[in-house]
C-alpha cells in the first residue's frame, strides 16, 4: 500500500513538522519528501489530484489511494507514532478538526514569521 507524507521543502513549519514526524513514525514504509523535490508526474504518480498548487505550504499524507491534507494528514499520521499513537484517538472527537486546523496555520503563520 502506498505510504506518502509529502511536505513543501519551502516552508520551515512543514520542514521541521515532517522532520519531527519522521523520528516519531514506527512504520518504516512510510516515505517522507519534500513535494519541491519530486517532479509533476511523480506527483501524480503518487495521487492524481496532487499537482504543486494543493502542496505549496501543507502537509499531504497518502494513504493508499486515499489524501489527507494538513490537520487530517497529521491526524492519520499519529497512529503511527511513538507514544501518540495511544492519544490519537483524541483527534476525532467533536470539533477537534476545527481547533486543529485553526491551530497549524497559526502556527505555520508564527513559525515561518520566525
């Protein structure tokens, strides 16, 4: 199965979140790149609605044939994760995908400001 998380090489949040991610992952089939470094056909190669537009400045998490931007992208990413993994549960409750939307671009907007 098909294991991306794809970031903007561009942007030090998404740099240092998907680097942070990476040391946290137990699942070694998951492929972290940078979207920068991979070419227009790779991008559709990995999920036919990825193109440079929808990754400029987010995170893309592909699983499958499924793609989960941003929040949602962390959000499946964390049941992977050391320690997290136990919590992650918490990110489906009610209105937590809004907090957490509202939240990484804050902190994409503070981090990048930086």
């Amino acid at each position: 199965m098909t294991k991306f998380f794809l970031y903007d090489g561009d942007c030090s949040f998404c740099s240092r979140l998907a680097l942070r991610l990476q040391s946290l992952v137990l699942n070694s089939e998951i492929q972290f790149h940078s979207f920068r470094n991979l070419s227009k056909r790779d991008l559709e190669n990995i999920h036919p609605n990825l193109n440079s537009d929808v990754c400029v400045g987010n995170v893309q998490y592909i699983y499958g044939s499924q793609r989960y931007p941003g929040f949602f992208a962390v959000r499946k990413l964390s049941h992977s994760l050391k320690i997290y993994r136990y919590f992650s549960i918490l990110l489906y409750l009610p209105f937590i995908p809004i907090f957490g939307m509202i939240a990484m671009n804050l902190l994409k907007k503070y981090k990048t400001n930086l």
